[in-house]
C-alpha cells in the first residue's frame, strides 16, 4: 500500500541520514582534536572576535601566539579567494557543519514515518495519544532554540542549571 511505502522511504532515509550524520560527527570532532596549539588559539581568537562584532557585549580577544603576530590585518582580514580555492574552502567548512543539518533531517523524516504508521496502521486511539507524546516534546525543542545570544539570559539560565543540578 501507499503507506506501507511512505513508511519505509521515511524510515530507512531517517536511519540513512542519522547513520551518516554520525559519521560526519566523529571526523569533525577528529578534525578539531587535530588543529595545532596555534591553529586553535587562532580559532579562538577569530570566533571570539566575529562574536564581538555581532555582540554589544565587551568580550576580551585574546593576544594571538607568536606564530600569528605576522598577520598584520588581525584575525579578522577579508582573506582573498578565488576560483577553486574558494569554492574548496566554502565546501571544507561546510562540512563541518553538516551533522546537525543531517541529524535534523533523519529525525525529520524518522518521525514522519513513525506518524505515518501510527496514523494509517493503528486504531485512532493508539494515533491520537502517540501524537500527543510526540507534540508535548515540542515545547522544550523549541525552548532549546529560544535562549538566543542574549548574555544576560544565558546567565541565568547557567545559575538555575547549577541549582538543578543533582535534581534528577
């Protein structure tokens, strides 16, 4: 039936798209556990710096090591690319955020197919209450998304962590 083939392409590209979003993790952490003393202070001072730009907040940059006092534009310096470099580059970084992109679109399509059956394979009774434990999960997702940049939000939501803590 029509279902039972939705059902199995939205399973089996969730399954697909979590499996390879895995994989993409781990060689993005290896990827950052490799970078050089100077390649992660260099790291750390440009996102703190780019962070400084998008923020009214007053941030301390930290000075950059020895191996980084050449650059004489700053961190920051419009780095020229052109041609393959740039579109190698562009691809490069992207890479390394393409596992939440993937982990997103598997659970997507994870859920999809698991309504899916719920709703065309189970009694109404059995569909209704599966969408409700689903939705009610909704709230917090969302809550997730919602704290935002705002430094002083974050704060306390850190000190109500630290009070949480344990309350399990």
């Amino acid at each position: 039936t029509p279902a039972i083939h939705a059902i199995n392409v939205f399973y089996i590209s969730g399954l697909t798209f979590d499996i390879f979003s895995a994989c993409l993790a781990y060689l993005t952490s290896r990827w950052f556990q490799r970078l050089t003393k100077a390649e992660k202070e260099l790291l750390q001072t440009v996102f703190v710096a780019r962070e400084k730009e998008r923020s009214d907040v007053k941030i301390c940059i930290p000075e950059p090591e020895e191996s980084w006092e050449r650059d004489k534009d700053g961190p920051l310096r419009s780095m020229k690319l052109g041609g393959l470099d740039r579109i190698f580059i562009t691809w490069y970084s992207i890479s390394l955020f393409a596992p939440v992109v993937f982990l997103v679109l598997g659970i997507a399509c994870m859920v999809a197919g698991l309504y899916t059956y719920t709703w065309s394979q189970q009694t109404l009774i059995v569909a209704i209450l599966a969408s409700i434990a689903g939705l009610s999960t909704l709230p917090f997702i969302l809550g997730v998304f919602a704290i935002g940049r705002e430094p002083e939000k974050r704060r306390k939501i850190i000190f109500q962590l630290s009070r949480m803590q344990g309350d399990w």
